[in-house]
C-alpha cells in the first residue's frame, strides 16, 4: 500500500491526520506532511477513512 497525495488539491483541513495520526500531520499553516507513504497493512483501515474522508480527494491508495 502507498499513499500518494495530490498537494494542489490538499486545503489543509487535517481530516486525514484525524483518520491516521500514524501517517499523517498538518502543521500550524496548513501543510501537509506524510509520515509513512508506505504504512504497514495494519494501518490500512485507518488510511482507507482518510481517503474516504478527505473534503479535497487529495489522497489516494496504491496497492
């Protein structure tokens, strides 16, 4: 599994960090960073509502 993240679309909202703390951070200023773009499977539920849930559709999953 990767994450990929289109940054053009991503607003910041920190909707993904909410769903997957592990994987994802947004700082004070609104960016985005991604702490593990290849999160264990154990994770894998977790990022799957980060996706479904980001106002954006900036994230997206790869397997």
């Amino acid at each position: 599994m990767e994450i990929k993240v289109d940054f053009d679309l991503c607003q910041g909202h920190a909707v993904c960090m909410g769903e997957a703390p592990e994987v994802f951070e947004v700082d004070d200023k609104g960016f985005l960073t991604i702490l593990q773009d290849q999160p264990p499977e154990d994770l894998r539920a977790k990022v799957e509502q980060a996706v479904k849930y980001c106002p954006t559709g900036a994230i997206s999953l790869q397997d």
